[in-house]
C-alpha cells in the first residue's frame, strides 16, 4: 500500500469537500450561527412567555380558621406562597364566598351559562365533593370492588370535565375543631370525643395542569401549617424549638464549577456523540455516493491507486470532518452557554455558573473524540459507499441515527456509570467515560483503568467497520449497482425459482432475528407456571424448555431450509462424519468444560461480567438436585433436545448460509455471536460464543452436523452433572477445589485443558488451511493463459 | 498487446444467472485500432470493464501489456488510459488540478508531469480552460479533459469505450481525429461504438459483438467478402440478426 497515494486522495477530497459550499456550511458557519441564535430565541421565549393561572376551588372556606387568616380578599393570602405576589397572581381560586359575594354584586347582570364562570366551577367542585363523599362511603361500606372502581372512574372522568385544577374541601366546623384543639393544648388535656377534621385537596396528577396547582396550593397549605403549629405550640407553652425536634440541615459542598461540570458531563458526551455522527455523514454521503452519482468512481477506480488506498484516503477526509465538527459545535455551544448564562444571572435568583470544563477534562474530550469520530466515519463511509445515490445514501442515516440516539439516551441516565462491561460496547462506553470524566476530575484517577479498554476496543470497532468500506469497495455489485426495478412479487418469485443447495447470507441473517423475534414475543407467554409441588414445577419447566427448543429455534431453521434452498443436505451439513471428528467433537467438550466453568466464573468475580440472577438458577439447581426427576430426562431435556435444535439452526442453516462465499472465519466468528446474543443472560452469552467458536470449527471441519452435536450434548451433558453433583469428585485441592459447594478446577487441570484444546483446534485450523489453498489455487487456474499462449510466452515470464 | 481468451462474465441478479459476456477471445496489436460494434448492452463495457481490472472475471484469460488482469491489477492499471461515458471527471476541481491528480497516482515525477501537462494542453488546444472548474465546463471541454486524464502517464495500451456518445459532431470529431493520432504513435486501442460510421472511418480491425458473443471479427473488406455484403450497416444488421436467430434456435430446442 502506497502512503503516498493515500495522501493525495486525502487532500483532493479534503480540498473537494471545501470547495462545497453546502459541507462549509454545515461544518462551520451552521454550529457558529446556530447556538447564539438558540441563546437568543430562548431569551425572547421566556420573556414572551407567561404561565396559565389555574383554576382552584374552595368549599366552604368560610369554614377556615380566622388566625392565622389562609384566604383574604382575592384569594390565598400571598405570604403563603414562597415566590410572594408572583405565585399567588398564577392561582386563580374560586370560593363560595367570593361566588356568592359577586352575585350579590351585580345580579342579574351575568348568565350562568358560560363554561367557566365561577359560579359553573363552584357548582363543578361541589359535584365533585358530592361524587367523593359517595366513594367515601362506598369505601366504608366495603361494597364491591367493582362498585368502587365505578365510582372511582366516575368520580376521575368527572375531574377532568369539571375545568378545576384542583379542589379543597374544608370540612364542616374545621375552624372549630382545631380552636378546640388549640384549647385542649392549652390546658393540657385531651378531648377524644371530638376527633379533628381533616381538610381534603383533590388533583389529578396525570394531568400537568393540576400537578401544578396542587403543588402549588400544597406549598401554601404547608406554609400556613407551619405557622398553625407555630401558634398551637405558643398557646400550649411549648418551646418554639419542638416543632421541629430533628433539626435538619441540608448542606451544598457543590461549587460553581462542579454544578457546570454537573450540566456539561451531560451536555458535551450527548452532543459529541451526535455531532460526531452528523459531521462524519454528509461528507461520507458525498464521497461514497455522490461519486457514483456523479459518474467519477469509475474514473477513479481505472486509477493505479489500489481500493484501500481509496478507502483510507476518503476515510481520513471524513474522519477530519468529523471530529471538526464535533469541535465547532461544542466550542460554540460552550460559550453560547457560558455567555447566556452570565447576561441572565443579573435576573435569576439562583445564578449557575456555566463555566467551561477545566484543560484536563477537554483533553480527554479530545482524544476520546477521534476513536468516536473514526468509528462513525467508517461506518458513514460504508454505508454511502453501499448506497447507489445520495438520496439513497440519506435513508440509511435514519436508522443508524436512532441506534445511536438510542444509546446516548441511555448513557445520559444519571444511574448509569461505565462498567467493565459497557467499556467494550461501542458509543455507549466513550459516552460513559467522558461523562465520568467530565463530572469531577478527582474521580478521574479511577477512570484512568477504562481508558485503555474503551480507546483499544473503539479502535477495533473503527477498524471493523473500515474493513467492512473497503470489502464494499472490492465488491463488483456494490460499486456497478444499478438501479434495479424491485417488486414484490417477481422477488418473491425468484426466491423460489434461484434456490440454491444453501442459503444466501441475508437468508442466515434473516433466520437469526427470527429466531430472535420468536424469543422476544414469547418471553411473556412462554414463562412456566410455577405453582405446585417442586416436582410438579419441575415437570413444567422441563416441557417449556422442550417446546421453546422446538418451536422458536428448530422449527424456523428447518422450514427455512426446506421453503429456500435445494439441498437440506448441504445447508443441515447431513453427512455422515468420520470417526475422527466424532472423537474430536467429544474430546474437545470433555476439554473445553472445566476452562468454561473457570473463565466464566473469572468474568463474573472480575466484574466483567454481571451475575446471572440467581432467582431463576437456583430453581434450576434445586431441579437438577431433585431426586425424583430421573436424570435421563434430564439429559434428554438440557443435553439431547439443544444439541439438535440448536446445531440446526445455528450450525446448520446459519452457518450454511454465512459460509457461502468461502468466508468461513467470518461466517464462524458471525454465527458464534448469534449462539451468543440469543443465550440472553450475559455469563451464559459469553460461554456460548465461545463454544460457538468451537462448535463453528468442528462444523466447518468436519462438513458434517453430527461432531457438532456431539459436542454440544456432552457439553451440556458434562454442564448438568457438574451443577448436580459435580461428578462425585472430591475436592483435593489439587486438581479441583470446592466454592459454594460447586466443583471447581485448578491450575494443572486448567493447563492440561488449553494444551488439548489448543492441539484439536489448530489441526482442524491448519487442516482447513491446507484445503483453502488448494481451492483457492484451482480456482485460479480458470484464469490462466490458454496453452497456447503460454507456448507463444517468452521464457521467465 | 491485449490476449482475451474464452472470456466469460455472469451476474447475478432477480431474474437468476444473467451472462454478459460469453467466451470472448480476441487479440490486438500495436499500432491497430480494435473497434468493437454492438448494439447497447451487448457486453462491450462488461468486457472493457475486465480488461481495465474494474471487474473481474468468471473465468477466462485476458491480458494486457503481457500482465494477466487477475494476477496483477495494480500494474494493468499504470499501463492502460481508459475513457469511457462512465469515467466523469470532478466538479470542484479545474482542468490543471484533475489532469496533475491523476498524474501524481500514475506516479509520474513531478518535473516530468508539469513538462507533460505543458505538453497536453497545447496539444488538445485546453489552455482556455486550465484554470476552470469542471461544473463551468462544456461537454466538449469535459472530453477534453478526459482525454487529458486518459493519456498523462503515456500508456501502450488505450480503451475507448463509447468516447463520442452524446456529442455534438464537432466535439466528436475531435475525438476521433485524438485516436487517430494515438495510433499514429503505436498506441495499441481498442475502440468500442454502436456507430458504423466511427468504425469505417477508424479502425483496423472490428469485431461486432452481440449479446456477449462476437459474431464475427477481422477487416471491412474481409467481413464484407466473408458476408458479402458491401454495406457496413446492413453488414451489422445481417451479423447481429444472425446472432439472434442462433440464440432463438437454442432456447426452442
């Protein structure tokens, strides 16, 4: 590869992309003009911007206590409220006094007809004081739940055409029974005869308009109480200082910087994340698509410049545009905030200090930038490389747009923190880390250890997907793609006419999700029913886990084979195997067993890995313990029934459907994350990509189903004896121990265990090997001069 | 020059295995001009395509400047200009810039690219337009351009696949009137056209290729005598109709 070359077709994109007035824009002059003009609207809104009064009613508030006095004249005294005249002026309260107070004063001058006049809203709250005593006593009679709920719903619908935000009903005599309760504290006796009343507020906090108003009137009840108390205290002789007996003391640490930190750590990993994806696309689309579109790939492609050396030099100038943009767009929104909010803080009451993050943490928001940055520009890249046209190449950032907001979504949840685990998940662990090191720079020395996991397997995901470009690029049908008529019903017509002995890799995929589809929809139906004895549940358990083996993973895999390809042979792998492998698929579940337990074990101690809950296990476990279920069917249900549903489809019509096109790694590696991903639970999901890389192997090998579900029975067989007895082997500590009662393996049997593996898996490696060579050779003779040519050649050439 | 040998192409698409090319075997030597005649879609660009190393073969031999495509597509490529209707040349860039461009991945040093740029653009009378962006340009000034870019590193062997389509009779003429002064200096080209006339006036040789089959190949004269039928068009329509009732014939029996 010529570095030279990579170069030059880095500088004339690079210089292409800036001579387009549309990238230009979108990388510089949007993000400077955009933020300001966000500031500045924002400003204009909120001074534009007035709240709603909400509508309060009040019955019987006469009957309220003269001191301290809640309502005066226009409504709730303003001292009740915390923001003073301000708040009381957004409650508009409607009381039977002022009600019939304004009838008495102009009578007859108004119609009681309109909607919302205060007489219709008292006669609303009224109804609804009615419909509530009625449910009440519902309540007290213990009448029929489904009477109750009658009323309930009632009593809510009525609420919400009632036009009140929230209603308080003061009860009868309310004044007199807290005088007497006042009265008796006084004198130091207690009246029981005469329990206080309690004064109702009804709301309806599904509806924001009455969350508002009750908290508001919430807030000035309390306020109010407060100061009853205060006065009942006084009248009792108390100490002022028994009202509030615990004395609790909130205390702020948070400095100005660290509520910015705060607001920025949430901020800069979100719009980093989008920026950098939004940045890396337009140019990706232009570079990838636009160049088919403007019919210059070709002139391009009869260049001596090798395709890598294309992809790499389109990917650099993505990648610059990218991580430019990025850059733009946090450093403008960064001092847009940091300027709004010094001009507003004149006129807030509690100012925030958007100061910008220290050096430190911008570094680290620079360098976590580029593997980000690099990631989205390759998949960009390959996407708009797949696409024929620009407009094409659009449709597909939707999708990838939701995945990634998806996740970023996700990583702005203040509960969740960066684990070993998310380090290696791609977007959601340099979301993560930067937040973390954002938040505070004291808690960046224990963030210092993700680093290297997070930058090592962003890069890796970078580099796959920039294979992934440059496979696009070696792909006659992707680069000569022409726009081609689909239809329906001619495609459905060439899928039964163009069968192949095996499926086509979008078939394989297609099997995958649903099988993983069947999975999800079943997850409620398919849950055992767990009542009954342990055996009786046992049983259940035992059936369900049958016929989910059976339905939701044998079935789409064989009828797939038998509606898509012309041999269940070839795609089900239906030969017959040498003794050889058989022996191979047997050895090696012996050997990989004990290395399985111990690694996963090792990852779920480590933290790598959370720890499977333990509820449904130890279910498992007191099942496979239970004497009473014969551990045949057992074997037949854990063992037997997987190892032929499972290599079905997984072995069979997926790996059929993966191989072909002779990318056998690929399809081994692809296939063994699918095993993975369906095992749900993240220690078993891991296991089980592993063994699939194994059972991949014995499969691809061997061309024949039968070493692969060897392996995979005496696997789970060897796993459910293990979990049951642990083969009655005694701990001897030093080829095996005993935690938690489970058998565990030590060194020299971990060591014995690698060596066998490693032996097994490299012969069939290098047996493979061998046998590509001599495909790849004699496929090559196709393409050689016919003899007499080769007569006709000079000597050496 | 260019050995093709049983040259065969398939593609895949909806409607099953579709065969583009079908056991092609031609020669062409230095100082000749190939043409190729056939209608649209009767796999010319499929097999210019092959020759450039742009696509590959399904099986077959073909081979350029004593390179064999599948064995070393780099060096094909530094050894063949290729012009085509489907080899644009960029919007945002200026006649100089493309030409240099390509120049530089031809790796051709410095000193003697700006020498042969000199050189070209008094040749193709382009210095008008040296400084111009492509989107400014006509489509003669376009196909100057392209020709530029097809010629900078010198190549033996030159492809023409379908260079005049959609140009005015001047800019065509030009074109015609730049191969003829190609072979003029021992370029070996192959020239692809669906126009008799192009052919009659150019090339040394012709083979009329039809639904990825050559039906015949060899001089005017000698197809002419061969069909006797001394009128190149309707000696076209006679080869091609042949071909057709050939491929009738298999699919009925």
């Amino acid at each position: 590869m010529s570095w030279k070359n990579v170069r030059l077709i880095f500088l004339r994109e690079v210089r292409d992309q800036l001579r387009d007035r549309r990238t230009l824009f979108m990388i510089t002059i949007l993000p400077v003009l955009l933020y300001p003009m966000l500031g500045l609207g924002m400003v204009e809104m909120m001074l534009t911007f007035s709240e709603q009064r909400r509508v309060v009613v009040v019955l019987n508030a006469d009957q309220m206590p003269t001191s301290p006095k809640f309502f005066d004249e226009s409504g709730i005294n303003e001292k009740w409220f915390s923001g003073g005249a301000d708040d009381a002026s957004r409650l508009q309260i409607v009381t039977d006094l002022s009600v019939n107070a304004r009838k008495e004063d102009d009578t007859g001058d108004r119609s009681g007809s309109k909607e919302n006049s205060p007489a219709q809203l008292l006669q609303n709250g009224k109804a609804l004081a009615e419909k509530l005593a009625e449910l009440r006593k519902a309540s007290d009679d213990r009448g029929s739940s489904d009477n109750l709920s009658e009323i309930q719903d009632r009593l809510s619908n009525a609420f919400v055409d009632s036009g009140l935000q929230a209603l308080v009903i003061v009860p009868e005599g309310y004044a007199r029974s807290i005088a007497a309760l006042q009265d008796d504290a006084s004198i130091g006796v207690d009246h029981d005869n005469d329990p206080p009343r309690s004064l109702l507020v009804i709301r309806n906090s599904a509806d924001d308009k009455s969350a508002v108003a009750f908290s508001r009137i919430q807030g000035a009840l309390n306020r109010w109480e407060d100061e009853l108390r205060a006065q009942t205290f006084e009248k009792a002789a108390l100490r002022p200082a028994l009202q509030k007996p615990a004395r609790l003391q909130w205390v702020e640490v948070a400095r100005g910087e660290q509520v910015a930190a705060n607001v920025w750590s949430k901020m800069f990993p979100a719009m980093i994340v989008i920026m950098a994806l939004t940045g890396a696309f337009y140019p990706a689309i232009d570079l990838g698509a636009g160049e088919k579109e403007r019919g210059t790939m070709e002139t391009l492609l009869i260049s001596p410049a090798r395709r890598v050396e294309l992809v790499l030099g389109k990917f650099g100038t993505i990648l610059m545009f990218s991580i430019g943009t990025a850059l733009m767009n946090l450093l403008s929104m960064g001092f847009t905030g940091k300027h709004l909010a010094s001009a507003m803080a004149g006129g807030m009451a509690n100012t925030v200090s958007l100061e910008l993050p220290g050096v430190h943490a911008l570094m680290w928001l620079v360098i976590l930038l580029i593997p980000l940055a690099a990631l989205f520009s390759a998949l960009c890249l390959a996407l708009a490389t797949f696409a024929k046209s620009t407009k094409e190449g659009q449709y597909y950032l939707t999708p990838l747009l939701m995945v990634i907001m998806g996740l970023t979504m996700f990583c702005l949840s203040p509960a969740v923190e960066i684990t070993p685990l998310y380090s290696v998940i791609p977007v959601v662990n340099i979301a993560l880390l930067l937040k973390g090191l954002l938040l505070s720079t004291t808690q960046s020395g224990a963030l210092v250890v993700y680093v290297a996991p997070v930058l090592l397997s962003s890069l890796g995901y970078s580099a796959l997907a920039l294979w992934w470009a440059i496979d696009l690029y070696n792909s006659e049908g992707v680069l000569f793609r022409e726009a081609e008529k689909f239809d329906v019903r001619s495609w459905l017509r060439s899928l039964n006419r163009d069968k192949e002995p095996v499926p086509a890799n979008h078939e394989a995929g297609f099997c995958f999700i649903l099988i993983l589809l069947l999975q999800f929809v079943a997850m409620s139906y398919m849950r055992p029913d767990l009542s009954g004895s342990d055996v009786e549940a046992g049983r259940k358990i035992l059936q369900t886990t049958v016929i989910q083996q059976l339905t939701m993973i044998a079935c789409p895999a064989i009828f797939m084979g038998l509606l898509l390809t012309t041999s269940l042979r070839a795609t089900f792998r239906l030969r017959m195997p040498s003794v050889n492998s058989m022996l191979m698929g047997v050895g090696l579940a012996v050997l990989a067993h004990p290395l399985s337990i111990e690694l996963s074990s090792f990852m779920v101690q480590s933290g790598i890995l959370p720890p499977p809950p333990m509820e449904g296990l130890t279910r498992i476990n007191e099942l496979l313990q239970s004497s009473e279920l014969s551990p045949w069917l057992i074997i037949t249900v854990f063992a037997v029934t997987p190892a032929i549903c499972e290599e079905i489809a997984f072995r069979g019509f997926i790996l059929s459907g993966l191989a072909r096109g002779g990318r056998l790694k690929i399809a081994v590696l692809v296939s063994s994350l699918m095993f993975g991903i369906i095992h749900m639970i993240p220690q078993q999901a891991f296991n089980a990509a592993l063994l699939g890389l194994v059972l991949g192997l014995l499969a691809v090998h061997s061309r024949s189903l039968f070493p692969a579900m060897a392996f995979h029975l005496c696997n789970n067989a060897i796993a459910t004896f293990h979990a049951k007895s642990g083969f009655g082997i005694e701990a001897d500590g030093v080829f095996f121990s005993r935690h938690d009662g489970m058998l565990r393996y030590e060194l020299p049997v971990l060591i014995l265990c690698v060596f066998g593996v490693a032996a097994i898996v490299l012969s069939m490696v290098s047996d493979l090997r061998k046998e590509q060579e001599v495909k790849r050779a004699n496929a090559m003779k196709a393409f050689n001069p016919p003899t007499k040519f080769a007569r006709q050649m000079p000597a050496g050439a | 020059m260019i050995r093709v040998h049983g040259l065969t192409k398939e593609f895949d698409d909806f409607n099953g295995v579709f065969r583009a090319l079908d056991n092609v075997s031609f020669e062409v030597q230095p100082g000749e001009i190939y043409g190729l005649l056939g209608p649209n879609g009767a796999g010319k660009t499929t097999c210019l395509r092959i020759l450039s190393t742009v696509l590959r073969p399904t099986r077959g031999f073909a081979e350029v400047a004593g390179i064999n495509v599948m064995h070393d597509a780099e060096a094909v490529r530094r050894n063949i200009g290729f012009m085509s209707c489907n080899t644009g040349i960029y919007d945002r860039m200026t006649a100089r810039e493309m030409v240099e461009y390509f120049g530089r991945l031809y790796g051709i040093p410095e000193e003697q690219l700006q020498l042969r740029i000199e050189e070209l653009f008094e040749i193709l009378q382009m210095n008008e337009i040296r400084d111009r962006l492509g989107s400014k340009m006509s489509t003669g000034m376009k196909q100057k351009v392209s020709i530029a870019r097809t010629i900078v590193h010198d190549p033996p062997v030159i492809i023409f696949d379908e260079p005049t389509s959609g140009l005015d009779v001047l800019v065509a003429r030009n074109v015609l009137q730049t191969v003829a002064s190609l072979k003029e200096q021992g370029k070996c080209i192959i020239f692809s056209t669906h126009i008799m006339r192009e052919v009659e006036k150019l090339c040394d040789r012709i083979a009329v290729i039809h639904r990825g089959r050559i039906v015949d190949e060899g001089t005017l004269p000698e197809l002419a005598d061969r069909h006797d039928q001394p009128d190149v068009e309707e000696l076209f329509f006679d080869l091609i109709r042949k071909r057709d009732s050939e491929l009738t014939e298999v699919t009925v029996s």
